[in-house]
C-alpha cells in the first residue's frame, strides 16, 4: 500500500470516528436536556417574546427592487453603457 492509499484510509477512518463522536454527543447532550438534568437558559417562551419585542411585532415587506417613499423607484445605480468600440469593417492581420 502506497503512502497516498494510506492517508486516505487514515483520512476515512478520522471523520467515520469524528462523526459517531459528534451523533454521541448530540444523544447525550439532549438526554441531558429532556431528563432535566440540564436547563436550558432560555425557554421558547422568553425567545418568542425577544424576538417579538426586537421586531416590534410588525412584519416589514420585503422589496426585491430597492424603492423610496410610497414606492416610487429610485435613480437607477448604474451609469449606461458605454458605446461600443467594435468596427464597422473586418480587423486584419496588419491591423494588429
């Protein structure tokens, strides 16, 4: 087995394990959590009533196309295109 082969088994066996680590510490650490070992500091209660507090409780549109007050468009952000450099006659060889 070559050195390039051998890496890549290592590299393989490496994330199998980190990944059977992470899923063990997602069980463990929800099982803590439902048999009240742990509490959470925020309950979905307290997150609801901050997020509901931080947006005022009014949903706000969402524009796609930037607008000003009472929907009119603003100046468009771009200048035009410049015009085209392109030749009325074919270039030749000379020409370059």
């Amino acid at each position: 087995m070559n050195f390039l082969e051998r890496v890549m088994r290592v590299m393989t066996h490496l994330n199998i394990g980190a990944a059977l680590g992470l899923a063990a510490w997602v069980a463990w650490s929800g099982w803590q959590v439902v048999t009240g070992q742990i509490n959470p500091s925020i309950r979905v209660a307290q997150a609801v009533t901050l997020a509901s507090l931080t947006h005022g409780g009014q949903a706000v549109p969402m524009q796609l196309v930037p607008v000003g007050a009472g929907g009119a468009q603003l100046a468009p952000c771009h200048e035009p295109q410049p015009a085209s450099r392109e030749s009325a006659m074919p270039l030749s060889g000379e020409d370059l």
